[in-house]
C-alpha cells in the first residue's frame, strides 16, 4: 500500500528572506539546490533547471538574453553556479534554420559551442533545446516518482487528462533532443495557459516567469499527481500483494554478506566493482510481491533510470521460507551467464550500423526476496546512485500497476537511448579511473596515525575503506575527517577487538555488506611494551602475542575466506616492525611477537600465491607522531630505556637511523600502498623496511 498522503507531500521550501538580495542566476541555483535535495523530484544527476536572464555582452557591452541551463552531466541537488552552462538565446534561435530535420538531429549538439556565453567552459547538455524553445523564463524538468508513474502508464494521456485537466498538457514518448525541443516550443504557443506538459515515459516540464513561481508549480504539479494517485491505490495490495515475508533484519545482512562477495567475484571481469545493499520497507514490498518478477521483466521506463540500472534486474530465486542459499550460491555462475548471454542477443538484435561496441552484459541490479536489493557498480557512490534510480523504478510500478497497466520503454527505445552516440561521447569524456578504484579495504588499528594515514593514501587513489579499531571514538572522528574529505560513501567504520574471533568475523561480513567484499587488508592494530624479562608478566607477554600475533592471524584468516569466495585474488600488508628483525632491549615480548607476524606473513604468502592473494610486510620504525602507542607508558619507558627525556627521543631515533630523517605516518601509507597496487603485482613475501636505514634490520 502507498504510505498517506501527509508523509508524501512534498513541503514548499522556497524562503523569501533566503531569496532576498539574490542575482537571477542566484535564484535559478536556490532553486534548483531546493529541487535536487528531495529525491522525490528528482534522482541524482536527474532533471535539468534553466532560467533566461538579461547579460552584458563582454564584447559589445549591450544586453543580451543568455539561457543558463543545467551542464552536462551536472547535479541540481549539488551544483553551483559553474555547473551551468550559459548560451546566447539568439543564436539557439538561429539554429532552428540549420536544422535539417529528424534524422539529422544529433548534428545539433556540434552547433551548441557556437552558441557560448563569455566562453563558459561547461558543455551544455542535449536536454539545451527543450529549455531554450519553451517561451517563458524559468523552465524545470523533473523525474517525479509521481508523475512518472503517469507517465509510464498504458493509458499515460487520458491519466494525466483526469489528473491536471488543461493544467498539464502531454506529449507523447519522444528521446530528448532538437526535435523535442520544438514540439516543446508547439506545445506551449498553441496551449498558452497551460503551466507545464508530462512527457510519455519520461518526465514533468513546467514552467513559469520568476524562479518562485516555477518552483512552486513544480511542487503543486508533484503534489498534485501524488494525492491523485494515493486517493487511487489506497485500498489497492501494492505489485499484486506479498508472495514471501522477509527475513529479520540480521538474518537479511547474513545473506547478502554471502551473496555479495560471490555476485562481485563474477561481475567484476572487466573492472572491480563496488556494491551497495539496500533493505528499505519499500524495496522488501518489491521483492516480496506477487508481480515483481513480471514487472522487473518489463524493465523500467524513464531514461534516467535504465541508463544506471539497465533496461532490466536480474531477480535471484531465493526463497526466504526454504533457505535455499547455499542453492543460490552455487547456481548464481550460471544465472549470471544466463543474464549476459540475454544482453548480448539484446544488443545484436538492436544494435544501430554506427552503435558504439557492447558494453559490460552483467547486471546491476539484484533483487532478492525476502532480503533485498543488491547494486554493484564502478564504485561505491555508483551503486548506491544506481539503487536510488530503481527505487525510483520500483515507486513509479507501484503507481502505474494500481491504476492501469505499467509499461516499460519499447526496447529499440531503449537501446538508442543506451547506445546514443552522445551518451556514448559523455562517457568517453569522463576521467580515467584510478588505479584503486572499485578495490575495497580492511584498515585495522584505523583510529591511529599509521592507520588513518593509510587509508587516506588509498582513498586518494579510489579505494573504499573500513576502518576497525578498538577505539570507538577516535574511530568515529577519524572516519568522520575521511569522509568530509574523500566522501561518506567511501568510507565505513567497526568497533573491532582483533583478538575477538567473533567480533573479526562479524567485520569482515560488515565489510561485505557495506561495499560487496574486499581486496586490500592492511593490517595495523598494535600495542607496544617494554620491560625487563625478568619484570615481563605473563599477562603483558600474553597480551602481545594476543593482539600482534594472533589478531593478525584472525583477520588474516577471515580476510583468506572472503577473498577466495570472490576468486579476484587480494592484497595483505602486515605493519610489522623494525623490531621483528632487530632486537631492542627491555621488549622481549613485542619484539617476539613481531617476528611472529612477519613469519606468519610468510606462510600466508606461500598458501595465497595460488589464487592471487599477496602477502607483504611493511616494517616502520619510530613512528612517533601521530601514533598511539607512543603515547603514555610506552613512550616513558623507551625514553628510561635510552637515557633521554620525551622531547628527546624522536631527535634520537633519527640520528640513530643511516639517513638522520624522521619515519612519518604518510611514509608507512606510501609504502603500504605501493604493496597494494598493481606496481607490485609480482611482490609478495617481501618485507618492505620504512625505518631511515637501520642495519640491523637489513633483511640480506
């Protein structure tokens, strides 16, 4: 059932006390930021905002009527006034003379750099005509759930006739471009009163003459189809009624932390992929219902969402009463096959004599009943976008089968939208991934300087990364200064005890869940000791080899397990020690230990190398900023042990070393990161000393 309709209206955000004092361009970006932030109108990168303002013209200083209009592939949830691109209206006019008909329209999009304001950098989008030929001054185009499930109704025309009246017009299914545009421009002269018009399995245009006003019609517009359609369904069993009954909630994240890690393994062909799983009320009511295989088999309709989720899911056959999920394991090689192999005849029989080559065939949406959604993407941040937009999918079927019959796009639609060539162009355009992106990362001891440093050194290159630590709150605030740096999609954290088996397991399926597996583990969790041996308790030696010996062998083993299920091979990195090669007195017990971890190191080393799984160490020295285990007792007793005060330790540290330099942070995470990367792909067993030369620890 649809939720009432109080919990859905949208709330009419515009501020005039905000807007005040505000330029024209400044009001299209106030609100076109108030648009974007409810994914309810619009999904992320979706819809486009446009205003006609009056500029100078840099050359000839006179007034001219520039359109700022969204650029391409821009977001208006989160763009700021560069994210616009900006067009003389006279030559967009102009255009139309040049324009040589249906068949020749994508030629159109070469003529928009002609048509630039004050040589603005942004390249205007193909959605540029649709806002340059509607004549009024601010234009919005939205992906409403609400009004797309209008739109994507069998009987679209008469349903938006019962909702809007001659409010809203209606155009029928027609892919965004030049010849749209002037159906646009048609619609308004010869439908003067009307404030808007719904596009056939595509979205909402309105517009208005001041940005408030626009504003305001789209939300009325939005709202309006929303109480329509929840006075409509209200006693209506949403997809046909329920089918299966979920699972509880942790038993749903058990089977997903199974799942992903082998869906990963088997997409991740071309490029490593990150996931994203999503258990919200409104995707269980999908993928529990009577009708979602047959709907998820129409595919989804608004362009927006098939180019992130493609044209369709792929449905897993778990059945939540039977719990048949060690079936599904072993059947999902072939179910994936089966998906590929689907895609590929529906490229051959769609495919255009200039269409770009066949893109990746795995899908990007799972659905699972009883669990969830399951998205896996380039990255983190992409999957969980491309979850959104099925959401999206999943809302606009829930309408559109309550009052009518959904309808897909007709799949030749759907593929020149997929294959155009200008979409083509926009992806060849963007960056070149980095070397560690869609890679995913286990940092233990991740609140600490060498830790925090580390995974910052691998986000930089694009990795994901759990940080573990026992600390919860220097863990909270380390993940926190990750994410407004790097983003919160990339980064997740666990309170984690390396010596709690349980705790090491629960991370690891935490991981899965989170970003769909992993790749990197840096293993860094640490303590340090110093004592005489004869003053060395049992318990202090017990509690070194707890932590820096059998923790590092936990993690090891459960990070082993996940990584052998994905079959994509892996990277460890001990952070081990000068101190496991050369002796130091007073620390028996951390020195012993550290020797463990390096062999243990080793022996991992020989059992991985079979399915790709490299194991190396990285060996700091005197790593005092920033690290915890210099502070307290620890740093006390190896300045008692030295003769020296505090302050006069890291000075004796770096005279003692061949080079006199300081070992920092940022020098174990360069030296971790190189152990990871594809620069050393042919390493593994190695120790890699970071210690400014200490002979002692020479490994030859």
């Amino acid at each position: 059932m649809l939720k009432t309709v109080s919990d859905q209206l949208l709330e009419n955000r515009w501020s005039d006390a905000e807007a005040a004092g505000k330029s024209e361009s400044e009001l299209l970006l106030y609100r076109s930021n108030l648009l974007g932030a409810d994914k309810r109108v619009t999904n992320y990168g979706g819809g486009n905002t446009s205003a006609k303002i009056t500029e100078r013209d840099p050359l000839t200083g006179e007034p001219v009527e520039v359109l700022w209009v969204k650029g391409s592939g821009g977001d208006i949830g989160s763009m700021r006034l560069d994210g616009f691109a900006t067009l003389y209206m006279d030559r967009l006019r102009a255009l139309k003379a040049l324009y040589r008909g249906l068949a020749h329209e994508d030629e159109m999009v070469g003529y928009l750099p002609h048509c630039t304001f004050n040589l603005n950098p942004r390249a205007a989008s193909i959605d540029t005509p649709l806002h340059a030929f509607v004549p009024r001054r601010h234009v919005d185009h939205v992906h409403a759930d609400a009004i797309i499930a209008l739109a994507a109704s069998e009987n679209s025309q008469a349903l938006t006739r019962e909702v809007f009246g001659d409010r809203i017009g209606w155009l029928p299914w027609k892919r965004p471009g030049f010849e749209l545009g002037l159906w646009l421009e048609r619609f308004c002269l010869e439908n003067p009163e009307a404030e808007g018009v719904v596009l056939e399995s595509h979205g909402l245009f309105t517009w208005a003459d001041t940005a408030k006003d626009c504003y305001a019609t789209t939300i009325d517009v939005i709202n309006t189809a929303t109480a329509w359609l929840a006075a409509r369904t209200r006693d209506v069993p949403a997809f046909g009624g329920a089918r299966h009954a979920s699972l509880p909630r942790e038993a749903r994240r058990a089977a997903a932390a199974r799942l992903m890690p082998a869906i990963r393994g088997l997409v991740s062909g071309n490029r490593h992929m990150a996931g994203h799983f999503d258990d919200a009320e409104p995707v269980l009511e999908f993928v529990n219902a009577r009708d979602m295989e047959a709907l998820a088999a129409l595919g989804t309709s608004c362009p927006d969402h098939f180019l992130r989720t493609k044209i369709r899911p792929l449905v897993v056959p778990f059945d939540p009463a039977a719990g048949n999920l060690d079936e599904v394991l072993a059947g999902l090689p072939a179910l994936i096959e089966r998906y590929r192999e689907d895609y590929r005849a529906y490229y051959a029989r769609c495919r255009r004599p200039d269409s770009p080559a066949l893109r990746d065939p795995n899908p990007v949406v799972f659905l699972v009943p009883g669990v969830g959604m399951i998205t896996f993407a380039a990255d983190k941040a992409t999957a969980r976008i491309s979850g959104e937009f099925y959401l999206n999918a999943i809302n606009v079927m829930r309408g559109a089968s309550a009052v009518g019959r959904y309808r897909g796009l007709p799949e030749q639609e759907a593929f020149d939208i997929e294959y155009w060539l200008l979409e083509e162009a926009k992806l060849q355009r963007m960056p070149k991934p980095r070397p560690l992106a869609g890679r995913i990362a286990l940092v233990t001891g991740g609140a600490g300087g060498i830790g925090s440093a580390t995974a910052a050194r691998l986000m930089e290159e694009g990795a994901c990364v759990m940080l573990a630590d026992i600390d919860a709150a220097g863990l909270a605030s380390t993940r926190e200064a990750l994410a407004r740096r790097f983003g919160a999609d990339a980064v997740r954290s666990v309170v984690m005890d390396v010596t709690d088996e349980a705790a090491v397991a629960a991370t690891l399926a935490e991981t899965a869940v989170e970003f769909g597996g992993i790749d990197i583990l840096i293993s860094n969790a640490g303590i340090a000791s110093s004592a005489p041996v004869e003053e060395t308790t049992l318990a202090l030696w017990n509690r070194n080899m707890a932590i820096l010996s059998t923790g590092y062998f936990l993690v090891s083993r459960e990070t082993f397990r996940l990584l052998r299920a994905q079959g994509l091979g892996g990277a460890i990195v001990f952070v081990a020690s000068k101190n496991g090669l050369a002796a130091s007195p007073n620390a028996s017990a951390y020195c012993t230990a550290k020797a463990a971890e390096i062999h243990l190191a080793r022996c991992l080393a020989l059992e991985g190398a079979e399915a790709g799984i490299r194991v190396n160490v990285v060996n700091p020295d005197a790593v005092l900023r920033g690290s915890r285990i210099w502070e307290g007792e620890w740093l006390e007793q190896r300045a008692a042990t030295y003769g020296t005060d505090k302050a006069g330790l890291e000075e004796m540290y770096r005279q003692r070393s061949l080079l006199k330099r300081s070992v920092l942070p940022e020098d174990i995470a360069e030296a971790c990161y190189f152990l990871v990367a594809d620069a050393s792909a042919k390493s593994t067993g190695n120790i890699l000393n970071v210690d400014a030369g200490n002979v002692q620890a020479f490994t030859r």
